[in-house]
C-alpha cells in the first residue's frame, strides 16, 4: 500500500512543489510519533490502514493532537514545523483520498476481471459502479466547471484516471501505433469523445493507448482506423508527405495494423463513428 501510494501523491501534485516529499515524510514521522500511543497501538503502521473511516478517525485525533501542541503527543524538539503547520493531518488527509480512490479502482477492477473479453454487459456494469464511494469525504481542492457540482467534478477526474490506468494496461504500456513505452508521453485516448457519449465513457473498447503526438492528431481526426485495426491518414495531411519526419512518424505506419490490445478491441461502431469525422 505504501508505494501505492507514493505513486499516487507524486501523480498528483505538481512537479517541484515538494508538497509529495513532505507528505511521504509525514506519514513516516507519524508512525515514529505513534509508536507507544494506545490509540494506534492496533494498526502499527498507517499504511496497514485501508479502511475510509478509520483513517477519518484518525485524522480527526491528530488534527486534535496538533491543536494541542507540545501539550499532546508532539515534542517541541522532534519536527515541530510538522504539527505546527498541519503537515501531519494535510499527509493523513491524502492518503484519506487515496483510499477512496483506491478502493473505487478495484471495485472497477473486479468488473474486468470477472467479465470475458468483450463481453456486452460489462459496460453496464461499470456504469453502474462509476459512482465513488465516500466522495463526500474527498476533500480534493477542485475547481469545477460551470454546471457540475463537486461530487460530480470528482468522479470524472477519478474515473478518467482509472480509464487511463485501465487502456494502458491493456495495451501492454506501450503505444498502439508505434510501440513507444515511455509512461509520461502516453494517452488513453477515447474513440468517440468522453463528452460526446457518456455510455462508453468508460467502456475499454473505446480507448486506444497513443503516444501524445498520435493522440493529437487522433483527437483532431487527422488520422483513423479501418475496420482491420489499419491507420487511415486524413486527406489533409497531404500537404506535409515531403517532410521527413511525417514520412517516419506518419506516413511509414500508413495500411499498418496497430498492435493490438490483450482484451476488449476498438468497438467497430465506434471506429466508424470516428472515422466519419477524418479531414
């Protein structure tokens, strides 16, 4: 759980903030802080909490604890600035969330495993699983768009990160169309759009797994797929066939089926739909 969670709060928070560095560090001192405290004596260590509430309990207790200053559990001499500026409750708070992301993830994740490949009803299913349990507890600083409300904001942002998690998983890591397998320049990208329909918003068969340059030219249908799975370029980019790099990066995948991924292929229908749309 705990290089899970790493992973989540560096994802998560802007590179050079240093605010996952100093949550990571936190939760390390808190364990150092809690040893002996009958409270946690039952955990021993934060990350062996998965609970939602128990971790809400426990936030709750060290806020308390902090307001209390060296008259609770922190000493004066051992990371003051941590209890005195909130560090300690702000780190509790975010593993809080991601363990409401957590738990949502493998709930969606049970779906795909216990489905067949292609299998029609695991799309209802996993509309029917979308909403996130403990959302009201997911104390994320957002700034929703105008129309959606909080609770609504969340879930889109939770769910595309699992769609993301879950095409590039199926794809092996690695684009579709040229094999890249740099995690930082790959996209789940929607065939038809999360906007257009929010069906399939999370159906695996509507992502594709590209590399950010395919993935824009994809989004902006220059580029498509036939119903082999081959890619299409759009007519206009006819006007950059004497550029060496369209030549390599474009051009030389033209009539090339895209690798395909090790369940749920591109939906036909929405390949069509797509490709209706190429320029």
């Amino acid at each position: 759980m705990k290089q899970q969670f790493i992973n989540y709060i560096y994802m998560n928070n802007r590179a050079g903030s240093n605010k996952a560095s100093s949550y990571i560090k936190a939760l390390e001192y808190l364990n150092y802080v809690l040893d002996g405290v009958d409270y946690f004596d039952k955990f021993k260590d934060i990350y062996k909490i998965n609970d939602v509430e128990e971790v809400i309990r426990l936030y709750n207790y060290i806020l308390k604890q902090q307001n209390l200053g060296t008259d609770g559990i922190f000493k004066e001499d051992f990371k003051k600035s941590y209890w005195q500026y909130k560090f300690y409750s702000a780190a509790i708070n975010s593993y809080k969330q991601f363990l409401i992301i957590y738990h949502h993830e493998q709930k969606l994740n049970n779906i795909l495993i216990q489905n067949a490949n292609n299998d029609p009803h695991i799309i209802s299913r996993l509309l029917q699983n979308e909403k996130i349990d403990n959302v009201d507890d997911f104390d994320m600083i957002l700034t929703p768009k105008e129309g959606k409300s909080r609770v609504q904001t969340v879930s889109v942002r939770v769910n595309q990160y699992f769609f993301r998690k879950m095409i590039l998983c199926n794809y092996k890591q690695q684009c579709c169309i040229n094999g890249l397998n740099v995690p930082d320049v790959l996209r789940a990208s929607h065939i038809v759009a999360w906007a257009e329909d929010k069906d399939n918003r999370l159906n695996p068969a509507n992502g594709l797994c590209l590399s950010a340059t395919y993935d824009a030219a994809f989004d902006r249908h220059l580029i498509s797929l036939d119903d082999d799975y081959r890619l299409i370029l759009g007519k206009s980019l006819r006007e950059y066939t004497s550029n060496q790099a369209f030549k390599d990066h474009f051009k030389a995948y033209e009539g090339k089926t895209i690798i395909l991924p090790d369940h749920y292929l591109p939906d036909k229908h929405f390949l069509k739909k797509h490709r209706d749309k190429l320029e």
